[in-house]
C-alpha cells in the first residue's frame, strides 16, 4: 500500500499494538530536518498531489486522534496548522510558496 495515508494508517495501527511494521514505498524517504525540510525538499513522485495543502476535515481529526494517540500532535509539530473554515483560507506558509523545479 506504500507510504501514503492508506499504508501509513495500516502501519501504525498494529504498531501501536505493540507489532513491528515495515512500510514499503518505491519513493525516497524523508529528509532529515523537520516539517519545513519535508516540505521544500522531499520529492514524492509517487504521490502527484503531493505539493498540494491538504485538510482534514473534523470527523478525521477526531478518528485519528481516538485510534491514534499523539498522530494529530505529531502533525502539528511538523508544521500543521488548526484552521476553521469560517474564519477564511488558511494562512500562507512560507514552504509552500517555494516552487520545485522539474526532476
Ligand atoms: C489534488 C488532490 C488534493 C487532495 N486533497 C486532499 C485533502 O485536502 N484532504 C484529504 O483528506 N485528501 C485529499 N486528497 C485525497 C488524498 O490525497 C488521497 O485520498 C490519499 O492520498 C490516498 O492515499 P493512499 O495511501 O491510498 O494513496 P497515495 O497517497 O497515492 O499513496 C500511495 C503510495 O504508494 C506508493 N506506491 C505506489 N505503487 C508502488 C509500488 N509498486 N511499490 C512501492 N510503492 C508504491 C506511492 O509512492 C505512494 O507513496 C487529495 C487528492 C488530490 C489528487
């Protein structure tokens, strides 16, 4: 399944029962560095959406934080940002408006 929501998601679960998981993917591995180095620097050919902003709505907030505790903190450390709709688009972040030229 890789190493995409679906197969991340299938690898933490029995994880974090205690079971060693090795997740697969034809793409690299993440840079060292943190959320920005992530962002500027990891090339996901794999995933074509991969420079997009992403949300997650609240109903999967929720899920992920019930089913796995510290994922959504995790998140936040590497850069994700609490937003609510009402109040507008999110706020711009200076990773995303790097631009990645062609491989
Ligand atoms: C433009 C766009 C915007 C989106 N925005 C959102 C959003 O805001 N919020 C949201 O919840 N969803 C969003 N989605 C949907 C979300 O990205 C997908 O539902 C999600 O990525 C699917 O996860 P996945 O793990 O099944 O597949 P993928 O994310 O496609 O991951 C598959 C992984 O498997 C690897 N792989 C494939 N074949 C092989 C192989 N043969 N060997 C080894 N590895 C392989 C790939 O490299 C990849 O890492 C968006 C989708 C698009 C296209």
């Amino acid at each position: 399944m890789g190493a995409g929501p679906t197969g991340l998601v299938a690898a933490m679960l029995p994880a974090a029962e205690g079971l060693r998981v090795t997740v697969l993917d034809r793409d690299p591995c993440p840079p060292d560095g943190g959320g920005e180095a992530v962002c500027r620097d990891w090339r996901r050919p794999g995933v074509s959406q991969f420079r997009h902003s992403h949300c997650l709505l609240p109903g999967g907030k929720s899920l992920l934080a019930a089913e796995l505790p510290g994922a959504v903190e995790r998140i936040l450390a590497l850069g994700g940002r609490p937003h609510h709709n009402m109040t507008g688009p999110p706020p711009r972040r200076r990773a995303r408006s790097v631009s990645f030229p062609a491989d």
